[in-house]
C-alpha cells in the first residue's frame, strides 16, 4: 500500500537527528519521533546550568534542522511501547507499523542505588534540569548573602559535583569561573567561602582518557581551588550534606549528580538483549541479534570497537546513524548490511579557566590549545548560526568582560530561607 | 542607632528600580525587596510569548543594575504583610522596620469575572506565563499538524486575544508576524487555517491613543488578516472555547487574556485609601494621604495628571521613581516634598509587520515610522548592552532572514493530543 518502506526512528539526540539527515534522500518514509521539539546540544548542557549560556542557544527546532527533506515527518509524542514482533511503536493512543526502526533513545541519570540521590541531587541531562541546577545555585547565594549563621552559611556555599568523568570536571571549572565573576554582584560574599568539591569513586579522574592527562586535570582544578576526593564513594544524600561510604560527610545544599548514566530503553517485549547499563546488544551492523529490521546506536547501543565499548560521545552517535542509514538503504535494495567502524579523530574535555586536556592520535594535549579547540570543535557542531552568534557573543562577553551574562533565577519560587538574621546584617550595614 | 535613614523599596520594575538607582548617592540606607532576582522589561514580553526572544533577553539582574551602590541592599522575599503603624515590613520570617517606604509592586492581571478566564486563558504579566503561552501556541502546531477532524483542527489554529489595549494589538500583530515564518517547517498546515482574532469590548481599539489611530489600526489589522470583533464582550472561557455575551461563541485552544490589570497591593491593614483598580491614592507629592514617610508610584499609585489618571506606562514609573528619591532626600534635610509633574514625551505602539502607530506632542503617526520608532526606543531602553545586541540579532535575524530564531517547547510536558488519526495522515504522506 505504502510507496516506499517506512523507516521509524525513536529520538532526535546526535544519533536520531544524523539518520533522518542521512535518509532524507533515500526511497524511504521517514518519521522521526521525540518527546520534545527540539535537538539538544548536550555538551554545552553544563554552561547553562552554570549560567555561561542560555538555554534556548543549545536547543534547535527539529523541524528546522529537517529543512525541506519532503519524506519526512516528525511526530512530537512520548513512545509507550515497541512490539518487535508486530513491528509496530505505540505512541499516546495510536499504533504506527514500520518495516524498519531505528532507536535512538539515549541514555538517563543512574543513582546507582545510592540514599536520597534521586530526591536530592541534582542531576544534568536535561534543559529543565540545568535550569533548575542554574535557579538553585543563584537560591543559594541570594539566601547565603543574608545568612549569619557560619554553618548554614557554608552548606549554602559548598558545592558538592559527584562524578569524575568530563561532565563533573567541566562543572567544576564551569563554577570557579562563576566564582570569579560573583565578587561584584555579591561583594557581601567572601570568595573563599565557595567551595567546590569533586568527588570521584576511583583512582583519577577521566578514565576515559590517559592517566597522565586525568593526573593533569586533578591538578589543574586544586590550583583552581577545587578539591579533589579520589577513591571517595558517596552512600546517601540528603537536602543539606553528602554522606561517604567510609562514615565521613560534607554540609552542602547543593549535590550535582553526574555519576552514572543507563540507557533510556523504551518499553518492549524483549528481554534477552539487554548489556551492561540497560544497553541493547547489537551486531556490528548495528541491528539487534534478533531483528534484522531493527537498528540500534548511540547510548542505547552496546558497541565494541577494538574490545572496547564506545563511551558515548556525540561523534560515535553521529557516525552510527550515517551508518545506520546507508544499511537501511541497502537493505531497501536488497543488499547486505556493512558493519560499522568507528572513526576515533580524538578527545577532547574542558577543565575551564583556559585549560583543557586533549588525546589526538597519539598526541596528548594539556592547557590553552585543548581549551581553544575544545570550544572551536563545540561552536562549529552546534545547530544553527543564530544560536552560534549567541553561543560566541556570550563567551566573548564572558571572557572578554570578565562578567557573567546569564544569572537569573527564572520560573522558580521564591527562597524560603531563615531570615531571622536579616535585621543583624542590615545593622552591620556601612 | 543606625547611621542614616532607611529606606525600604517593594518592587524593581521600572518605579522601584529607578527610584534605588536615584537614592544610590544619597545619605539613606536603602534596601530593594522583590520576589525576584531580575528587573522585567515588561514592554518586550509579548516577544518572548510569541517566540521573536528569549525570556533571558529582558530579564536583568537586579544586583548588577544596582552595581557599586554602596549604600543600597537586595533582599530577594516576598512581602507578607505591611503595618505603617509600626512602620515594618513583614517578608518570610523577619520583619524590618523602615523610616521611608516607597511601594512600587505594580499590577497584575484581572479576569473580570469572566468564568473559566483565571483557569483557561493565558495571562501575560510573568517571564513564566509567557514561556507557557509560546509552549501552548506551539503545542497547538505540534497538534494541529498530525489532526485529521476539521472542527479539531480549526480549535488548535484559532488564536483569540481578548483586550484591545496596546499589548493586544502588539499580540495580535507579532502572531501575523509568526504565521508568516511558519510555512516552513510546517509545511502540513496551510497559513489561511490559522486564524487571529482580536476581541475588545469598547468601540474601538487602542483608547489610550486618539481615535484615529485606533481606527488605523483596526484598518491595519483586517489587512493583516486579524479579525477585530469590536464591542464583544466575554462571557466564558472553556479549554476548547471562548463564549460572548450575546450567545455567540468561537471554537479555540487558545484564549490570551490582556483585558485587565489590577494593582498588585501587598497586605496592610489600611483600607480607606484605595482608589479605583485596588490602586492606592497619592498626594501630588506621590506621598500616601495618611502616612508621609509612605509612597506609592508607578501601577501601583492613582496619579491625576491633568485630571486624567496616569496610564500605567514605563516613562511614568520611571519619572516617579526620580521625584521619589528626590522628595524622601528633601525629607531627610527636613525640607518639604514637592508635587510630581509627568512629563508626557508622546506615546507609541506597536502593531507589527513593518507598521506602527504614536502621538509625539501634537503630532499623531502612523505606518513605518512609529514601527521603527517603537524598536528603537525599546532596544535603547532595555537593561544591559549584552541583551540589547542579542535583541538586535534577533530581530534582524528575523526581518532580514524572514525565519523565526525561537521556537521551542521548553519545560513543558509532551502534548497529549488525540493522535488517532496519525497513520491516516501517514498514509497521505507524499
């Protein structure tokens, strides 16, 4: 009945968004399917929550980005359930058969079973999360400002960043640099009274990367002022402190959980698949074990380059789904999917503060180069020039200007602190 | 006990920020109160509603307006209660004693009575309600696209604003000016389905201005494509309708209500001096009649001037904040207040797609001019050279490019449309 096959795909992230690009000139209906209108840049998630950029500059309209490609729709609508078997996605009350299916879903905050993590922490994977991480960091030093009491004080100017991965090390950065540009705005504020703690379960820091440039790092942010806990595992958080395995804590009013990720794996009927994190199994051409017509990628797929798995960055999302989309085109033509081989150009993660560190080939980078490529690579990727102007204009404010451009507590209630101390420090008043 | 008199504002709009700003060089101790961080520019707010900017664009905060102001305090609170009998201020669980007390909280909208208006219509006086109005309007589109039943349809592309003041016809204006931009990405809706009407319950529009201009714009609007329903008024709002008093009712997913403003009156336990609107009457020196340490300004104060009310407009908050900073100066040297004078430099408005309408002194315009006027005016008036470029990119992005920047849906659930009708739609797929 259909003209041409139809090619479902679950998620506009890195992965989704490059296969529908791919399919858009193949003999194929394509319908494109996300909760949200719009493509998140998720690497610069980070410098909205601590308030660099706005959010709107790391979101881009999927019907944008989709343009003219005339066999394609987008459907914004929350997928309920994936019958294999049926081919068929669920999605609110109607049911879309497809002949082949691409899911792209992601990856979601794990707490890892950990106390009082999921209701405490703040977590980092969505827009609405960096700005609810944005509105409670600027809470807490509106409260802090008015606050006597030393200990209350501190917890609302500790920062506690659990995860020693790229994410938790560019926060860290990310805050001594708002740190930086606190002084005038709240000159009631010592500087020395924020503190900023990454907490790491293992030896070093980014495992993803060499050693060396992990040992970098941690020095790098303890210059910066951060403190580093190595070997440290958190057992339970709670709305004022942080609680270690080893019986020790930390007051804090401010947990940020970028610890641990699992995929974000729609309902289906199928069990056996499933890897390590909630990922799903697939061969080298990237379809499922059981289902040649199903394929998965990114932080839903569990793929292994030379022994490895991938780690879940944008560039490999990007690839599959080049990759995806040329064996679903072969199959169309009745060819024989190719596998797929990742392309490794490199790693780069930003510390801040003009530093960074950097594996390209066999080259391992540190300081200003890793730190201006790092944000040459992250401009050039992200969608949509306005929002790149943007993008640029607020890191040259930043950094030109030495003054912070975002620092609004928006659609948020207001602060419920004890103000009981108020009359004290208005009476300490110049 | 203190050093110098203190001063307490409520509110930074335009009246309570510019009043502390006027009395940062004064010998007061001045703290600003507001229940946010930010100064609103409340002018650009339908821009925002209606995707042209970003909701951080015109919001600025209040700790960097105020800057190197030695003398002045921000406490972020909301006001609980206010006793001029003791002269304190109750916000949280301090309360403040002042020796002056300047009252800017300005307005916030009023339904009128209408039922089902506070809980179905989108009101447009917070950053949030117009983020919600933007998610709903592209909600509707996300809808729309995939709905099949004509009448359904017709209910999600019908646009009605009620209020025909200057921010109805700005909506009404800037919604023609989305339409335009949208048939590209949503190439499934044809422009002519959607439909702007503008409801207002006097002869005609924009009465603040001479009737001419009104009539002009009424003109202006029916060729833009704007249905303007004159001396209708609104019974009912429902979710899917808005009903008039004559029996008559429009099917709509969308009722934007600007029709009314009160005066947002923190709690006293004074009663007598309200004047009309829940305003407070004022002296000619802005002083409240019963308490001459208290005043009230901006939307907030029942100001005659030429035996008209003042209109509730920017330039008059913004002069009274400067007579108040002067009058509680003359107060403090134990000088008497002088009476405030407004000084009307004209007053403009916008309509969109390249046309405007003002009166400058005697002089009544309209077309081109008072539209670039009204920009200009805007961008040099609004907080902060960073938002002041991004505004400009915007706009240029949008005349010059004809696309639209904006357009997402932001921390808003995913729309929970009846999607029945999907795979008949599939199936008309190209």
């Amino acid at each position: 009945m259909r003209k041409y096959p139809r090619v479902i795909i679950l998620g506009a992230g890195f992965g989704g968004m490059q296969t529908a690009q791919s399919l858009s000139r193949k003999s194929a209906e394509v319908l494109l399917i996300d909760r949200n209108n719009y493509n998140l840049f998720i690497p610069l998630l980070y410098q909205v929550a601590t308030a660099q950029i706005e959010p709107e500059m790391i979101a881009y309209p999927i019907r944008t980005i989709l343009g003219r490609a005339t066999n394609t729709r987008f459907l914004m609508a929350e997928v309920k359930h994936i019958d294999f078997t049926h081919q068929v996605v669920e999605v609110n009350n109607a049911v879309i058969p497809y002949d082949y299916l691409v899911m792209a879903t992601g990856s979601q905050t794990k707490f890892l079973g950990v106390l009082g993590a999921a209701e405490n922490a703040f977590p980092l994977k969505t827009l609405a999360q960096a700005v609810r991480l944005r509105n409670h960091i600027f809470h807490c030093l509106e409260q802090a400002i008015w606050e006597n009491d030393p200990i209350q004080r501190q917890q609302l100017l500790t920062f506690v960043i659990v995860g020693g991965g790229a994410t938790g090390v560019e926060i860290a950065g990310a805050l001594v640099d708002l740190k930086q540009t606190l002084k005038k705005d709240y000159f009631d504020i010592e500087l020395k009274e924020i503190q900023i703690i990454l907490v790491q379960s293992r030896k070093t820091i980014l495992t993803e990367l060499p050693e060396s440039l992990g040992r970098y790092t941690t020095r790098k942010l303890s210059q910066l002022g951060v403190k580093v806990y190595l070997e440290a595992r958190v057992s339970r958080v709670t709305q004022s402190a942080v609680e270690f395995l080893d019986g020790s804590s930390l007051a804090t009013a401010t947990v940020i959980w970028v610890a641990g990720l699992e995929a974000s794996l729609p309902k289906t009927d199928v069990k056996s698949q499933i890897a390590h994190k909630n990922k799903l199994m697939v061969q080298p051409t990237l379809q499922l074990n059981e289902y040649a017509n199903v394929y998965a990628i990114g932080d839903l797929a569990y793929f292994q380059d030379k022994r490895k798995p991938l780690s879940g960055v944008a560039p490999e999302a990007l690839q599959q789904g080049v990759a995806v989309s040329r064996n679903i085109s072969r199959q169309i033509q009745g060819k024989a999917p190719k596998p797929f081989k990742y392309f490794n150009k490199g790693r780069l993660a930003i510390i801040g503060c003009y530093a960074g560190v950097g594996k390209i080939g066999p080259f391992l980078l540190t300081g200003f180069l890793p730190w201006l490529m790092w944000l040459s690579v992250h401009l050039v990727y992200l969608p949509g020039l306005r929002n790149r102007l943007q993008v640029l204009l607020n890191w040259l404010h930043r950094y030109g200007l030495r003054t912070r451009a975002v620092r609004l507590i928006l659609f948020s209630s207001v602060a419920t602190c004890d103000l009981k101390k108020i009359l004290d420090r208005l009476s300490n008043f110049t």
